[in-house]
C-alpha cells in the first residue's frame, strides 16, 4: 500500500506505516494530487473516518528515481490512465523550454483534430486554393466591392510566402509555382526542402479546421476595425476642416 498525503506527515507516523509495509509520501503538490486520481483511479480524501475500499486506487508499480539532484516519485503500471507525465530532458533550460512548447503543440493539434472530427490540407494548400477561388469569384463582381476581394485574395498568400522565405527560397518564385499547380490541382502546397509544389496530403502535412476557422474570422474582424478607425479618423479631420 501507498499512502500519499498533500500536508505532512510526522516521523512517528511514518515509522508505524512502514512497519506495515505501507509507503508514506508526504507534502505532495495539489495537481500531483489531482493527476494521481486520474492515473490510479483513486479519489483523494479529506480525513480517515471517511476511507473506505472504494476510495483506493491501483498501480503495479510505485519506487523512487533520482534524476541528477532531484528524487523523484514513479507511479506506473495503472489499470486505466486518465493521466500520464511525460518526461523530457535536455542540456540547458533553453532546449527544455523549446521542447515542452513542441510536445504541447502537438498535443493540442491532436486533441483539435479529434474534437473537429477533420482535418485540412497545410504546407500553404488552403491559402492558395482560397486565393484561386476568390480571383474566380472576383470576375463575377463588379463595382468596388472588387477591391476588398483583390486585396483579401492577395493577403491569402502571406502564408504561402512566409513559409517559401522561412525555408530559403524567393517567395514570389515559390508564389507563382503554387499558383500555376493549384490551376491544376485543387490541393497543392509548398515543399519546404525543394521548394517545389507538393500535394501536402501524400506527406501527411494537415492543419486543424479550427485553426484555419479562427484564422479567417479573426483577419477579417481586425480589417474591418482597421478600416473603420480609417473611416472615423478621416470624418474627425473633414469636421476639423469645415
């Protein structure tokens, strides 16, 4: 048995509990504490008068680790793991930092991916079948509403040339590549080891729908406030005039 207690626990206590072959662990933090009763499937209690069976959780296997300076604790072997730790090492703080945001992007691109039951295209795909589509789109639209489209078409491509400078290549050449491919094939992005067109789904490179989803609610409400303190600050200064 375990007995894993967030407050402290006095010697004479710890002395009785391993003459009884019982494993106390003292002063835990309260999200280990938390993710403990995830793992185990046990629940934490707030005084001894209420433990019953039903209140225990199960792990094959718990020991103590020294990792460099630090004594760490090991719970593993768990029935049915709702939590686990990932372990990560690295030979300075900078290294460590770089791959916690790695590991935890990742998970959240999958959790994303799971929650919205689909995925899109990447490596610039959707940006650039947008950008076709509009041009499509702009020849049926007359008036100044062309403008806002034009200008909405061309800013698709920010992406695309982000990710050919990013890489090492000229954008515009990596731009009208995508742009001659994506004529042909409505899914085409940009490898970013040749610098040539690709169809992104044969390389397994997607991106989350909610990603693209907020990306395109969100660029348009900052426009439309961009242009409407435009709007304001010319009213303001025809009023200074008159």
């Amino acid at each position: 048995f375990v007995v894993i207690n967030q407050k402290g626990i006095d010697p004479f206590s710890l002395d009785a509990l391993a003459k009884e072959g019982i494993l106390g662990l003292r002063r835990a933090k309260r999200r280990n504490m938390e993710r403990l009763a995830l793992a185990c499937g046990g629940t934490a209690m707030n005084s001894v008068e209420e433990l019953t069976e039903d209140c225990l959780g199960q792990a094959g296997l718990v020991y103590e680790h020294m990792l460099g300076e630090n004594k760490f604790t090991y719970v593993e072997k768990c029935a049915k793991p709702q939590s686990v730790t990932i372990l990560m090492k690295g030979p300075n703080k900078h290294t460590l930092t770089q791959i916690k945001d790695a590991v935890r992007d990742g998970l959240r691109a999958v959790k994303n991916a799971i929650e919205d039951g689909c995925v899109i295209p990447g490596a610039g795909a959707y940006e650039v079948a947008t950008n076709i589509a509009l041009k499509k789109y702009l020849e049926t639209v007359k008036g100044r509403a062309r403008l806002g489209i034009q200008a909405y078409a061309d800013g698709m491509l920010i992406i695309p040339k982000t990710l050919g400078t990013n890489s090492g290549f000229d954008a515009q050449e990596v731009i009208v590549k995508l742009l001659q491919e994506g004529a042909l094939n409505p899914t085409v992005g940009l490898d970013c080891d040749s610098g040539e067109a690709c169809v992104p789904q044969d390389q397994g490179i997607y991106d989350n729908y909610r990603v693209k989803k907020q990306m395109i609610n969100s660029c348009t409400v900052i426009a439309s406030n961009l242009l409407l303190v435009d709007e304001i600050m010319r009213a303001g200064m025809s009023s200074l005039k008159g």
